[in-house]
C-alpha cells in the first residue's frame, strides 16, 4: 500500500485576496530579486516546486536555466527570477479566470522589478513575451536581441528564448536554446 504524501504550498498573501486566481488551491511564489543582478529571466507562473519552496525557478527548468548560465560562470545570484503571475491556476473549474486579469493584478499590487538594472530582459515563454515586449510566437523571435517598444521590459535590451523544458518535446530547440543562451551570457558581460 503506498502513502500519498501531500506537500504543503506557500500561502498566498493577503493581498491576493481581490486577485480573480486567489482561492484555487496553487501557491505563491514572489520575484527572487538579487542586487547587481545582470540578467532578468521572466516566466509566465511557477512551476509546483516554485509553489512549495516559495522561491521561483527552484524545479526543473530553474535548474536547466541555472546550468545553462553556469558554463558561461554565472549563478543564481547573477539574475532576477521573476513570473509574470506569482502563482498557477489550478484548471479544475469550467470558467477559469483570465490569466491578462490575474497578471494584471499581479503586477499591480505585487510590483514588477526594474528591469533598466539588468543587462539583459529574458522572456522564456509566449506569456511573458507578450508581457515583457508586447509580441507574440516566442519560437519566432527566440534568439532576437531586441529593445522592444511596448510591454514591461520597454526601453530595456532583451533577447527571448524558449521555454527550457519546450526543448524536449521539440528537439529541434536544442541548439538553438544553446545559441540563446550564449547571446544572453554575452549581453549579461556587455549590456547589448
């Protein structure tokens, strides 16, 4: 007989309570923001660990994202870990919220950092292109360095790139994520 073993997920504040997502039964996770950090990685939510340690990044893809930085001799303490909502949608209910509605609501009362600190913006998925620079397709413009006009990263350098865990069901990202990663260390040594 197995045991199924329940892990306990980080509150969410009080402040969330108004938020269209609060109640559904995920956790939180707030921005990890490290002073003088070079690199500012943007997810769209946390992942479960995220959840649990109250940290985001702290899963898989943290860890993928984390070696990919570290052949170049960055760490965790060389970026900013952000989402661009600080908790996941549980799905379970027929009407779920509006993610534009909770991320809007995310960003209002929790803040966003400021990005202009960082040598470089990394949107790492289609939400938090579309949050950061206002575009939409992230394979499309994976590997572009760009400044983009509109969203949260406006004014700011930044280059998106896929979703680490994207390069296992489509192998074919793999070397470009590698390339990705390599322009992002360069921009992180030189600021563009």
């Amino acid at each position: 007989m197995s045991k199924t073993i329940k892990l306990k997920l980080t509150e969410k504040p009080s402040a969330c309570v108004e938020c269209p997502w609060y109640g559904d039964g995920t956790g939180f996770a707030p921005d990890e923001i490290n002073p003088g950090a070079r690199i500012t990685f943007y997810g769209a939510r946390p992942d479960k660990e995220a959840e649990v340690s109250g940290r985001p990044f702290t899963g898989r893809t943290g860890k993928m994202i984390e070696a990919n930085i570290g052949k170049y001799g960055l760490g965790r303490k060389d970026a900013n870990w952000c989402n661009i909502t600080r908790c996941r949608y549980n799905h379970t209910d027929d009407k779920p919220a509006s993610y534009f509605d909770a991320a809007r609501y995310c960003g209002r009362v929790h803040g966003r950092p400021d990005l202009a600190s960082s040598r470089v913006v990394v949107p790492l998925d289609a939400e938090a292109l579309l949050f950061t620079a206002g575009l939409n397709d992230v394979e499309v413009w994976r590997g572009s360095p760009m400044v983009p006009d509109a969203g949260i990263a406006a004014g700011c350098f930044t280059i998106p790139t896929v979703h680490p865990s994207l390069i296992f069901t489509k192998p074919r990202l793999r070397s470009a994520s590698k390339g990705d990663f390599y322009r992002i260390h360069l921009s992180a040594q030189s600021g563009a």
